[in-house]
C-alpha cells in the first residue's frame, strides 16, 4: 500500500473515531496522551512519507524518546489532577480502585523510564546486534497491553458487532422471504 | 545328594567359622542389588545367599573375601531383644563365606522375614505404612528411631560404622518396632586388628563435612544421616533441608548442594536465606530434641551429637512410663506438653485441600462466569469479564466503586481507533 493510500485510511478511519466519540468529557490525560501521540505521530510521517533524512544517530534515540516520553506524561499527570494515563493504556474499562491505579500508572511509568535508560546504554556500549535484540525484546511490553487489550476489550465489542449484524441479517431475510412470498 | 535338576553352578560350599563347611545348592530369588545378587539356600530356611554378580573384578572378590572372613569371624554384639523376639535379625550380617569350584563368590547371612518387615522408607510416608499395613502414631515412629539409634551406638561402640546409612538400608519389624540394616557388607570398619573403608554413600544423607570428598570420619557420617533420618521419620518424611529459598540466595535445587551449604531451616534460630516448608511440624518437638536436630544440621562435624546421645535423648520419649507421650484430645500420641504435630499436620493439610478445591472450582466455574459476564457486557451492564470479576472480587476486601459510564459500541470502536494508532505510532517508534 502506497503512504498516501495509507495516510487516506488513517484519516478516515481517525473521521469514524470522531464521529462516533464518547459524549463524555475527555480526561486531562487522555488530552495529554493524544497530544503526545500526534506529535509522535506527525513526527513519523514526516520521516516515513515525505521521506525526509532522518537526522545522524537518530535510530538510537528514537526508542529513547518514545518510552521517556511516556513516563513524563505517566509521572506529570496525576499530580496535575489529570487521572492515570496508565488507564488509557491497559483500558479505562475495568473497575480497579483509584489506588490500584496509582500503582499499575506507577509501574508503568517506572518501567517506560528504565525501558528509555537501558536503550541508551544498550545503544552505545552493546553491539549493533544486541541492541537490536533489546529493542525487539521491548515489544514484549506492547505485545502483553496489546494481548490484555485483545482479550477484554476488543472481544466484546466483536461479539457485539457480530450480533448487530446477525440481527440485521435475519431482519434483511425476513423481509426478503416475505418480498418472494406474496 | 543334589537335586537333579539344580545347575551344577548352583551348588556351592560353604564355610561357617572354625572352618566348618558343608555342599548347599542355592534357589534364585529374583532380587538383585548394585553389588550382587539374593539365594534361598536349600537346608537352610533361616539364611540367605548373597552371591556378587559376575562382573564383580577378582581383586574386588579378594578383598570382599577379606572383609567378610574378618566378619564372619567377629559377629557384633547388639542390643538385646526381649526373649519373645529372639529371631529378629538387627543385622544381615555375613556369618559364612560361599565358595564356588574353592573360589569366594560371596557370603551367606540370616534372612529377613520380608512379609513381618518393611523398608524404613514407607514409615516416611503415612498414606504408603497405612498400606503396608503399619499404622504410623508418634509413638511406634519415637520406639523406631529410638531402636535405630541403640544399633547405630553399639556398632559405634565396636568400631564399625555403617557409611552409607539411609532410609532403604534400613528395615522395621511391624509389630515389634525394631529395625534391621541390610547391606552390612559395605560397613566401614576400623578395629586394631581390622581396618576396611566404605566408599559407597548417598548425597542426600552425606554430612556437609564430606560433600565431594572422602569420608574421613565414618561415625560422624553416621551421626548426620542418623539425624536426618530420624527429623524424616518425625517431620512426616521433610527432609531436614527441603526449604524454600528467602531470599535472592542462589538456592541448590539438589539436596545435596543445600548441605553442602547448610541451608537447614528448621533451626531454633531462623536461617536467613532459606524458609520452612509450611507442611512441616518441627515446632511440635519437644526443646532437647530440637536442640539435637540443630546440632546435627548446624554445626560441624565434632560438636554433632552421636548415636548415644540420640539413645539417651529419645529413651524418654520411647519408653511409656516415662510421661512424656501422652494423646491429644483427638487421641493422637503428641510429646507432653507440646501441641499435638498430628493435629497440626491435619490442619495444614485440611487447609491446603480447602484451598485446593475452592481453587480447582473457581477454574471449573470460569468458563460460564465469564459467558455469563460477556452476556452481560452486551447488554452493557458490564464492559468486560474482567471488569465483572474484579468488581466481585473486590466485594469484601474494597470499597464499591462507581460503574464506569455506559458507552456504546460506536463509541467503544472510536476509542479502539485511536488506541491502535497509537499503538502503530508506540511500535514505529520502539523498533
């Protein structure tokens, strides 16, 4: 798939999320997370699509960045009033008390900024072939949320959908059967 | 005569103290050990033949022929039996040599009634003596180790230690509690006139003193499995240094790396690096024998206590009249003064099978708990199966908490939207 094909689908896809948005209020977090990531984002796309030259030794850093990034709002946020982004991150679905929260966001925050750390030294003392073993091993990390997320969240809301378009289905035959039938 | 249909290698001579001899034909028995295998001897119900396997090297059969003349000739004097127990076996102790064609091919001893015995192995466990039909009380276990510890002293006291003392050398007498030592063959013994070394040993009752080298002092060996014995048969088979590491200490998964370190954690005083196993009841025995087991398992080799001083310690316990057994409420036999280990044991046991079922029924109800929990999530009383469970959970030991705000599937994909892109952006990002 071409980039601009690909930027088109991100787009529209980032049109359905808004149409469809949640009627509350956005948290503080949630605002800051958002902020992050689209400049992360944007950042990426002007390396990737617009094939600009990624600066000398910028490959090292990037790691780096992502996962400091990620502890800073971690750590800034709740003390702001601005909630646990931890939450946003695992699911703002499960019913934890605020103290598991702060915990779990602790955690998170904890391991983002030894995560960062260790890529720097990994980056400039390891070989070439065993930063890249770190930097794959980190995944790890993404792969568990994403695999917690998959389980809890992702498979309610297709049963969900499965059902709607069950009952659509069968409304559609209905229909049709009674269409052929007079 | 010989039977005809005895093979002539069958038929061996042998030769008792003070040089009587006489022709004997031998019947196999089916039990063979590392060293040899066992006879029935034909004219001689109360003996058995043990015959070394062929392999075994001529030097090895000259040496053996020495030692086992030199024991032949010099039977120990053991602890006496009361009349009514006279054919107890406390040793299979060689008392003739077994000669093939004039060659030494092994040594015949007096035979064990296997079916009024069973190996000190089964006491270990309760479940496996119940089978064998010994029911195990503290009281029989105090007589057996009190027993054990008598022969153990006075072969000490004739200079003739046993090395490789474990719990399948030894036999018990179901119903007349004493204990009978098989393999004495590969006896360590050191007399003036006598000296033999045993190289065979077993890591998991080896003293730490002779880990990975030789055994220098074969009475203290003996003191160690001695006592590691006894704390198995009193412990319900733990071993004195089964624990569970405590610490960051880079804990020996072999038992015999655990001596070697001396990571004993049944002490008086608690090791720092290892922890009890939760089964255990060593708090239930009494002070002087706790004071015995920690010198046995933490000190060194010279300050460990001996076979006379376990006689004298557990003869109180042995020995009715003396008081200090007495039954619990539920009837058990418990030292006086002492909680009640059975009881104890019942309650841990009790306790890990209750929490054992309730587990392996929370696992078998999980499956509907949580079609039950995504039915409901569809109808968007709970978002989540995990949600529903932790908030159940959460019942007794939180606060009630909030129900998150409903939101609809539409909403829910418009958030599963954003959150993926940012994980597309995390993982641009992190590679």
């Amino acid at each position: 798939m071409s980039p601009p094909a690909v930027a088109i689908l991100w787009a529209a896809l980032l049109l359905v999320a808004w149409r469809w948005r949640p009627p509350q209020a956005a948290t503080l977090s949630a605002w800051v997370l958002l902020i992050a990531f689209g400049a992360l984002g944007a950042t990426a796309l002007w390396f990737d699509f617009r094939g600009q030259p990624e600066p000398a030794g910028f490959d090292f850093w990037k790691p780096t960045v992502v996962y400091w990034t990620l502890a800073a709002v971690m750590w800034l946020v709740p003390p702001l009033g601005g909630g646990y982004p931890a939450k946003i991150i695992l699911g703002n679905y499960f019913a934890l008390s605020n103290r598991e929260w702060r915990w779990i966001n602790r955690g998170f925050a904890l391991l983002c900024t030894l995560l960062g750390g260790v890529n720097l030294i990994a980056a400039s003392q390891a070989s070439y072939k065993d930063w890249e073993g770190f930097k794959f091993s980190c995944m790890v990390f993404l792969l568990t949320i994403v695999l917690f997320r998959l389980n809890f969240v992702w498979l309610p809301i297709l049963a969900e959908v499965s059902i709607h378009f069950y009952r659509r289905a069968t409304a559609a035959y209905r229909y049709l059967s009674r269409l052929f039938s007079s | 005569m010989i039977p005809p249909e005895r093979k002539p290698d069958q038929v061996v001579q042998l030769v008792w103290p003070g040089q009587r001899s006489g022709l004997v034909t031998l019947g196999a028995t089916g039990k063979s050990g590392g060293a040899g295998e066992i006879f029935s001897i034909d004219g001689l119900p109360g003996f058995v033949a043990k015959v070394y396997h062929a392999t075994t090297s001529p030097a090895h059969l000259a040496r053996y022929r020495h030692k086992i003349q030199w024991m032949a000739d010099h039977k120990p004097a053991l602890p006496e039996v009361p009349a009514g127990c006279q054919d107890i076996v406390q040793l299979a102790w060689p008392e003739a040599l077994i000669l093939r064609r004039s060659r030494f091919v092994g040594f015949a001893m007096r035979k064990i009634a296997f079916d009024r015995t069973l190996e000190l192995d089964y006491l270990l466990n309760r479940r496996q003596s119940a089978q064998e039909g010994f029911d195990a009380d503290y009281g029989k276990l105090l007589t057996v180790s009190f027993n054990l510890a008598s022969l153990i002293n006075s072969l000490h006291e004739q200079r003739i230690a046993i090395v490789d003392l474990k719990p399948m050398n030894v036999k018990v007498y179901k119903a007349e509690l004493y204990v009978s030592i098989l393999d004495c063959d590969g006896f360590h013994i050191d007399t003036e006139e006598f000296r033999h070394e045993a190289p065979q040993v077993t890591p998991e009752y080896l003293a730490p003193e002779f880990q990975d080298r030789a055994v220098t002092h074969p009475e203290a060996q003996d003191d160690f499995a001695l006592a590691a014995i006894i704390f198995r048969l009193l412990n319900y088979g733990i071993h004195p240094f089964t624990g569970v590491a405590s610490d960051h200490h880079k804990y020996p998964l072999e038992l015999a790396g655990r001596i070697k370190q001396g990571l004993y954690p049944y002490g008086k005083v608690a090791h720092k690096s290892v922890r009890q196993v939760p089964a255990s009841v060593h708090e239930a025995f009494p002070d002087d024998l706790r004071q015995l087991f920690d010198r046995a398992f933490s000190s060194p080799g010279h300050s460990r206590p001996g076979a006379r001083e376990w006689v004298e310690a557990l003869s109180l316990y042995a020995s009715k009249r003396s008081g200090q057994i007495s039954p619990c409420e539920k009837g058990h036999l418990k030292f006086s003064d002492r909680p009640c280990p059975t009881c104890m044991r019942d309650a841990l046991i009790q306790g890990a099978e209750v929490r054992r079922r309730s587990f392996v029924a929370r696992v078998q109800a999980a499956p509907a708990r949580t079609l039950k929990y995504v039915r409901r999530t569809l109808r968007q009383t709970h978002t989540s199966p995990f949600q529903a469970a932790l908030a159940q959970a959460q019942l007794f030991t939180f606060r009630q908490l909030a129900p998150p705000p409903a939101i609809t599937t539409r909403n829910a994909i418009a958030l599963e939207i954003l959150w993926i892109s940012g994980m597309l952006i995390l993982f641009w990002w992190a590679r």
